[in-house]
C-alpha cells in the first residue's frame, strides 16, 4: 500500500518534513516546488508509514485502498510526476545550523500587519524558534482573522480551511498577541510599529485587481471576480454588494482556480452549498438565481490554462453540473492528465434542465456591451482577425489577477503591484539598500501566485532575513514598551480587541452553523463582531 495526496493539498509541504524516505516532491529545495499543482507521493519509495497523513493540515493524504471512485485518479497523478520530474528519493536528514545570536537585553519584538496565511506562517517561523527569545504582536484592520482562507477559499472546500487548525496553534503560543479592528496607516503608522518593535512584517495581501482594459468595463453587472468571491464568502466590506443573478448566461473571463470557483459557485445547486460556511445573503440570492449556463472564457488555449488539475477534476465530479468544452478538444499524444480531462468534458452530452458550466477558450473579450446594464461581451476569435462573436449574458466576472494597494510608509512597485524586496526585505528603490526594520511576506511581496502553503516558504524567507539582520545587529531598537502600545491602540481604537475576542466569535459561529447542518455561520456586520467578542447578547444583531 502507498499513501497518495488528492485534490485538498494545501502544499505547505509539512509533510515533507516527516517523510522518513524523502518521497514527497517536489520539495521547497527543489525548483519545481515553485510552480507546482501540488505535491506528489512516489509510490516506488513509499514505505507505508502514515506520517505524511498525521500531520497533513488538510487531510489531504490517503493511503491508495481508501481512494473513492472521484478521487482513484490522483494515484495516476502521483505516479505521473516521478515519470516527468525523475528524482532522488530515499533516506535524508539536513541538521539545522545553530543560530548564535549576540547578547541583548528583552526579546525579539515583531509587528506583523495582516491575519491570513503569510502573516500566521510568519508568527510560527518565529514563535517556534528555539534559538531565540520573540514577541509577534499581530494587526487585522477586520474583526475578525483569516485572510485569504476566511475570504478567499471556496465555502465548499471545507478541507482547504481545515489550516485554520494550524493558525489556531500559533495563536496559542507564548508570546503572541493580536490586535483586530486596527487599521496601520489609518489608526497607527509604520513608524509608530517600529517605535515598539525591532521588526515590521507586512503581510496584508493583494486587495485589489487587475483591470481588462476594455469599453464597457464598468457597466453595472461587470465585476471582479474577487469582489463577488468577498461577497459569497461574507467579507463585510462587500455584504452589502448586489448582484444580478436575473438573466441565463454569466460569462467569468479568466481560467484559474477563482474563475472555476466562480463558476461552480454560480452553477450549483445552493443546497449543496449549505453545509460549508457561505455568507447567508449570498445563499438566499443564489437561491433565486435564473442562471443555467456560466461560461469561462480563457484568451488562450487548454494547454495554457492557469487552473490546477485538482481544481479540473472536482469541477466534472459535480453531480448536479455539466461541464462542456465549446467547439470540443481533441488532446495531442502523451498529453496531461489536465488535458485529457478537458477532452473527456468535451466528449460529454449535457443533459436537458442541467446547470451548464462551458469551458471556453481561445478567445479574447474586446467589449462588455450594453445601455445601463451588461447585455453581452464581444469576443473576438483567436486567429481570426477582425472575426467577433457577440455573446449574450447578463453578469461579466473578470478574473484576470489580483494585485497589491500601495501601503503608506512603504515603497510601491505600481507595474507590478508589490512592495519592492530583496528575500522579503523592503527596499528603498531610490538608495537601492533595505530599509531598516521593514518586511514584505505573501502577495504583497511575491505577487498574487501559488496556494495557501506556498506562503509557508515565503514567510519563512522573510523569517529568516529578519533574524541575520537580528544577528548582525541591523535591526532598529524599539524605543517604547509594548504596555504603551497597548495603552496607545486602546485609546484610539475602542472598539479593537485581541485574539480571544475572535476564538469568541470562531466558537459563536461554528455553534450556530451546527445548529443549520452547516460548517459555521458567519457574522458579517461589525456591530454583531464587537458583541460576540464582548460576550453580549447578539441575537438582535443577527437576521432571524
């Protein structure tokens, strides 16, 4: 028997660190592990130990006579890495060189600004270190924490949300303390963090998107992918957002994991959503919904798609959906298991009253059409110049890339949406020299790439600048106690509270989502937040 990773692999590669036999590929060392779908077990090498699945985040390792009929392909897709990517597998063990850091008074103190993967991959790096003495004081300008797994990931794909274990471990550590309901920049600046810690770590994501360039954009019915992912997900900046779900056909114009997300969220059956954690008033429009068909449209071909492979695979597992391929695909000889999926979608015959979700690709969106609303999208033909088709819907979702806001106090790549930086450290563009103190890690350092568990990798990168800057004494001293912080965060930001006020609100909301059958249910205005959090009575903050 042989253990097998399957569709939920968050790929922060805790697994590889377990392996006794170095089987599990590609690892952070190795120069795949940076594009990669996911990782992957070889099954020559596999000795059946279990210990990759004991301390997988997301559950997502099984051994092979546990695989079901949806998941039976991913042994398939194991074996297939090794045949592509041969490597050295077998027994391995890297000693970790010993830190010697020099004598100084009081701990490491680190501010780390965000609540999502990055920012709690980050605190672990540091908390967990044995070498050193640190303090993370942690800042959310929401009240509540999670980032891109709380707002991001879909609310059935309970399995990938499943790390919040992870980040609930790092919380409960000595010397962690978090800050939700503050706002750097607005509330406390840069600086200010740096009068109270030796180091600043700017995890805060990329918020904001990339722009099509084309006439008819800002329609009303054309929006970001990543505004109606916020809305559907409960994020309460967006819980207010309306979104015309009237007409039959939806076209999301990108094809990667957010478009399929999209799209499958737009064509199921919202009873299959109800157990997993979706906002309550996206459920009650999609409830409503008159949309059959949603179509995704890729300017490229399939062999450029930026999905995953898993993400592929469980869109043509839903037993509700069709999925079809326009114009069908014939895969080449010796072609991927991404691309012979997509030839057996193309192979399929919808059936009469499904939802429809129609893979689309090889053309480019040239204009959103329509008066006071979208009506249609114009696509011109790839390789076929002048050639356009103009195909009718009522909602336009680009999901074409996220990208970075420029953050006040630090430096901004505006063509590529990040913060400039050298392995995380922040870089004054106009000296061409790190500025002291100041750290990138997640998308705003690297870009909008990889999955959750690349942001291990990233975190630990900026982790480990900061402490060789800590070693060779680089770092600024703090010049006020973290009491004074506390006190100066109280007295501008009443209504903030730490980390237990959120285990309040997690429990509130898992509580009341088993009450439904469900994962949890999210509170969404602030008002309701703050009342858990204090231990009040909410329910007149709640819809009944």
């Amino acid at each position: 028997m042989t253990y097998v990773v399957t569709q939920a692999c968050c790929n922060d590669a805790t697994c590889v660190a377990v392996c006794p036999v170095n089987c599990i590929h590609p690892t952070p060392d190795e120069a795949q592990y940076a594009r990669t779908e996911m990782l992957y077990i070889d099954p020559n090498t596999c000795i059946d130990c279990g210990a990759c699945a004991d301390v997988c985040p997301v559950e997502a390792i099984v051994p092979d006579s546990d695989l079901t009929s949806d998941t039976e392909i991913y042994k398939d897709l194991n074996a297939a890495y090794f045949l592509g990517n041969p490597t050295v597998s077998g027994p391995s063990e890297v000693p970790r060189e010993p830190v010697v850091v020099a004598e100084r008074p009081g701990p490491l103190r680190v501010a780390i600004v965000g609540s999502g993967p990055s920012a709690f991959y980050a605190a672990e790096e540091l908390l967990a270190r044995r070498d050193i003495d640190v303090e993370v004081s942690m800042f959310e300008r929401l009240h509540v924490a999670g980032g891109l797994v709380r707002f991001g990931v879909a609310p059935d794909h309970q399995t990938t949300k499943a790390v919040e274990r992870v980040f609930a471990r790092t919380a409960g550590r000595n010397g962690f303390r978090a800050f939700l309901g503050v706002e750097v920049g607005r509330d406390i600046s840069v600086d200010e963090l740096l009068d109270h810690h030796h180091a600043v770590i700017h995890a805060s994501g990329a918020s904001d998107d990339r722009k099509l360039g084309i006439p008819g954009e800002d329609l009303p019915g054309s929006f970001a992918a990543r505004e109606f992912v916020a809305w559907y997900n409960g994020h309460p900046d967006y819980a207010g957002r309306q979104f015309d779900l009237s007409g039959r056909r939806a076209v999301v114009i990108g094809n990667g994991n957010v478009a399929l997300d999209v799209a499958r969220i737009l064509a199921r059956d919202p009873e299959f959503l109800v157990p997993g954690d979706i906002a309550e008033h996206a459920l009650d429009v999609l409830r409503r919904s008159a949309i059959d068909e949603v179509v995704v449209l890729g300017r490229r071909g399939p062999e450029h798609g930026a999905f995953t492979t898993p993400e592929l695979l469980a869109l043509g597992s839903l037993p509700e959906v069709d999925v079809t391929v326009h114009g069908g695909y014939e895969a080449p000889a010796g072609a991927s298991i991404k691309l012979q999926t997509i030839e057996e979608y193309a192979r399929r015959t919808p059936q009469p009253g499904r939802k429809r979700i129609t893979l689309r690709f090889l053309g480019s969106p040239v204009e959103v059409l329509g008066h006071d609303h979208v009506e249609g999208l114009r696509i011109s033909r790839y390789g076929e110049e002048g050639v356009a088709e103009d195909l009718e819907c009522s909602l336009v979702l680009r999901s074409v890339g996220y990208r970075g806001r420029p953050i006040p106090g630090l430096p901004f790549d505006d063509g590529r949406g990040t913060v400039p930086n050298v392995a995380g450290r922040v870089i004054d563009a106009a000296l061409d020299r790190p500025i002291p103190g100041l750290y990138v890690a997640g998308w705003i350092k690297r870009g909008p790439s990889g999955v959750i568990g690349t942001n291990r990798y990233c975190a630990a990168e900026t982790v480990g600048a900061i402490v060789a800057d800590h070693e060779r004494a680089l770092l600024p001293s703090p010049s006020r106690s973290g009491d004074e912080l506390t006190a100066i965060v109280a007295s501008r930001c009443p209504d903030s509270f730490g980390f237990d006020g959120w285990k309040r609100i997690d429990r509130h909301e898992r509580t009341e989502g088993r009450r439904r059958g469900r994962a949890r249910r999210k509170l969404v205005e602030v008002d309701a937040m703050l009342a858990v959090a204090r231990g009040a009575d909410v329910n007149r903050h709640l819809p009944q």
